[in-house]
C-alpha cells in the first residue's frame, strides 16, 4: 500500500463573522513544547450554523493550556460561554467533558500565512440559540480514521449525541435550532 503525500490542501475555512456554535468535542493533545516549556494543552472543537457545499457543518476550533489559572485562555473562554464566573469549588476541578453540547457563539476571522487562508476561533460569546450538534462530526476519542468525519466505530452516527447527555440534567431539551434566551440554568456546565 502507498503512502502518499501532497502540498495540495482542500480544506474550507469556515467563514469570517459571528456563528452560533455548539460544543462537539474536547480533545486532550497531551504534553507540547513551547517556548516557555512544556504544557499540557486541550482543543476545544465546535460545529457553527453555516453549512459547507457538502451540507456538513463548518468545524472551528481552538487550542488551549489546560489550566484555569485567572489570566488562560481556557478559563476566559469558558467564563464567556457560561456568562458566569467559576466557583472555589469548580476552579479546584472541573471536568470539561461538561462542555459537550454546551451552546456558545464563536467569532471566526480569517489569517493568510504562506498564501493559505485560516479561520481563527478569536473570541467566545455565551450562546443564544440552543444547537443539535449533526451527528457528522466523530469525537477523537472515538475515531477510526483521521478525519473530522470518520464513522463512528460501530459505523454510524448515534441517536445519544454529546448535546442529549449535557441537557439532560435539565429536563427536556428544546428542539434542534430552537430560540431561547441562555439563563444559567441553561448552560450545561
């Protein structure tokens, strides 16, 4: 079997503006070196409210240090999603695998490096519209392929999605694409 690569990209930046989004992924990149020293970094993947040709929905995401110390990224981020400051209690430990399905809106620029276009997660809003995530995007975690798309392991896409198992401490969720003001009571985490 050959192994071949390509200079040749395909990728589809999602497009510049302010998106709906929704929490589909929460991958943990382990251990990178950078130029302050080692840090464990986290990706925080989201599908937005725009559609590609294909009909699937743009993916965005951003990297992050896994900390929640009061000046990271992350921990600003998440303040910004919930529209709520962290307690004592959940600044000691908080699991993000709560953030899955969690609605938020993203602001999306665009970046030209070495003559290729990239969307850039550049801020986070708390959300305003409740999503269903699609069920086409495979968490990593559960991936057979390297792809944002690959089938779930068991072939295909679950009727459970991250979203049900967020709202389901709060009652009954409303429907896919519904409008509703966030309160916090809303926000699964």
């Amino acid at each position: 079997m050959s192994l071949i690569a390509s200079s040749g990209r395909t990728f589809t930046p999602a497009p510049e503006g302010l998106w709906n989004a929704t929490i589909v992924d929460v991958v943990d990149l382990g251990d990178i070196k950078t130029d302050f020293g080692t840090k464990h970094f986290i990706r925080l993947v989201m599908e937005i409210d725009h559609l590609m040709e294909d009909g699937k929905p743009f993916i965005c995401s951003k990297r992050f240090t896994l900390s929640l110390h009061e000046k990271a990224g992350l921990r600003k981020a998440l303040v910004a999603i919930r529209g709520k400051q962290f307690t004592p209690d959940e600044l000691k430990a908080f699991d993000l695998e709560r953030c899955l399905g969690a609605p938020c809106q993203v602001v999306i620029e665009h970046l030209e490096k070495e003559g290729e276009i990239y969307g850039n997660v550049t801020s986070f809003l708390k959300g305003k519209k409740r999503m269903v995530p699609s069920g086409a995007y495979t968490r990593v975690i559960n991936r057979d392929k390297a792809s944002p798309y690959a089938p779930a392991p068991h072939g295909k896409a679950t009727k459970n999605t991250p979203a049900d198992e967020a709202w389901a401490d709060f009652g009954e969720a409303p429907p896919p694409e519904a409008e509703f003001q966030a309160s916090d009571s809303d926000i699964p985490f």
